[in-house]
C-alpha cells in the first residue's frame, strides 16, 4: 500500500479551518469491501478556494459528503473549525452543519412553491438553538448580497436558472456559514450563467468566506485557487492555480463578443 501524503495548503499560517487524517469510507457489499476514500489527508485554511476535481468514481463525492457532515467515515478523524466530527451523533452532526456549513448543490434544490425569500429562510427555521433574530430581514440580506433584492417573492419558475443558483447562494449564506461547500454548482447552467455565477463565487471568497467547490469541469476549475484532484479514493495531486482567472472579467469579454484569453 502506498503511504498517505500529507496534503498542507500553500502559504497560509492560519489554524485549519478543515483537517482530516487518515480519512477512509468503506462501503461493504456482502463479502466485498469497495473503498471509496482511501488513507485521505487534507488541510484547509480560512478563506481558501478550492476545487476538488475527479472522474465519477473517483471518491470527489463522498469527500464532499464527510466534509459536509452528511456521511461519516470508517476511519480516520475529522476536525471542523476545531469540532472533532468523527463520533458525533446524528443531531449532533446536524447541529454542526446548520451552525458552519452553507451547501450549494447542482439541482438548486429549492422548494417550487415557495418565493425566494422564504426558500433563503428556511435554514434558519431548522435552527435548533432558537436564536432569538428576524429571520425575514437575515434572507433579505443574503438575498440583496448576491444581487437578487428585487425578486424576493419570484418563485423559482419565475426566475433564471443563474438566478436560481443565486437564490441558492443565499439560502447558503444566510445562517452565516464558516463554509460553503459546493457541489457542481454549474452542472445545469450554460456558458454565460456558469461565468456569472463563479464571478459571485470569486466574490464571496474575496469578502473571506471559504469556499469547496466539486466539479468535473477543468474550466470551472481554473475561477479557484487551489485544484485538488482526486482518482481511485486518493488526493493525486494538490496544487495552487497558476494562471487565477476572473470569472468578472470572462463575463465581460463573452458578453462583448471577445474569446477570453
């Protein structure tokens, strides 16, 4: 078996935001044992971008699923901003996702019957804590942040499919999340939108907030800062984007007819 490498993220001295060790997922299917994680080690830092790239197959996904407290590993330890994840219960670990963690998912997952600002709301009604706070005002907020203050009662049929992602954006950003993870959050969107909302992205980290980012897309890859690939349930390879593009900039050279350099 091949030795684990340490997977340390460049120039940042900041505590870890993320730090996994040793991490596995073992999926037993009688007498057969699929590894979809295997020996994982990585560390993030506050205010990093990162795209976590890989084939189907490649354990991107089930990585995406521990780091967001939605599954839990066989083996190894997790820390979140300091939390040991690993042997948390089930509301515990929900407590944990609702207090630091935004999702933004592929399908957009909003509710179809219901206006953007209380789709954007709904997080904050599973808090479990009871927080005295105007929930109304919070969605607003996170609503206006990602440029959408003027369609708060649209429903989604009545919004753009990059809308809708903003909408989705929002929803992740209202309970003020340490990180937000993402998972293919350009799959549904064509070439404009997928530039509009990676420009939102670049945005948001550049106000601090963390982000994870799955894709399968080398393109969309090259908005983050960090590329970690991903094959066979192992980190192949983890290295800082040389050419940073600017999804802004690509939005405005596509929308003036000119090929992106």
């Amino acid at each position: 078996m091949t030795a684990p490498t340490a997977t340390v993220s460049p120039g940042n001295d900041s505590p870890p935001l993320i730090e996994i060790h040793g991490i596995s997922k073992v999926y037993r299917m009688g007498t057969n044992e699929v590894y979809a994680l295997r020996q994982v080690d990585l560390l993030v830092r506050r205010g990093e971008f990162i795209a976590i790239m890989g084939t189907s197959g490649s354990g991107k996904s089930t990585m995406m699923n521990i780091l967001g407290c939605l599954d839990t590993p066989t083996s190894g330890s997790y820390r979140l901003d300091g939390v040991k994840v690993d042997g948390l219960s089930r509301n515990a670990l929900a407590d944990l996702r609702n207090a630091k963690l935004g999702f933004v998912f592929q399908g957009f997952n909003l509710l179809s019957r219901t206006s953007a600002i209380d789709n954007v709301e709904l997080p904050l009604l599973y808090d479990r804590t009871h927080t005295p706070r105007d929930t109304k005002a919070l969605a607003r907020a996170a609503l206006e942040r990602v440029g959408l203050g003027g369609r708060m009662d649209h429903h989604p049929s009545e919004l753009s499919g990059g809308q809708q992602q903003r909408v989705a954006i929002a929803r992740a950003l209202v309970t003020s999340p340490t990180l937000i993870l993402a998972d293919e959050p350009t799959g549904n969107l064509d070439s404009r939108t997928t530039l509009d909302v990676m420009s939102l992205f670049q945005e948001l980290n550049d106000q601090g907030i963390t982000i994870l980012l799955v894709t399968h897309e080398p393109e969309v890859s090259q908005y983050a800062k960090r590329i970690v690939e991903m094959r066979d349930g192992r980190i192949r390879r983890d290295h800082p984007v040389e050419n940073h593009r600017r999804a802004a900039e690509d939005l405005r050279a596509h929308d003036s007819g000119e090929v992106a350099a």
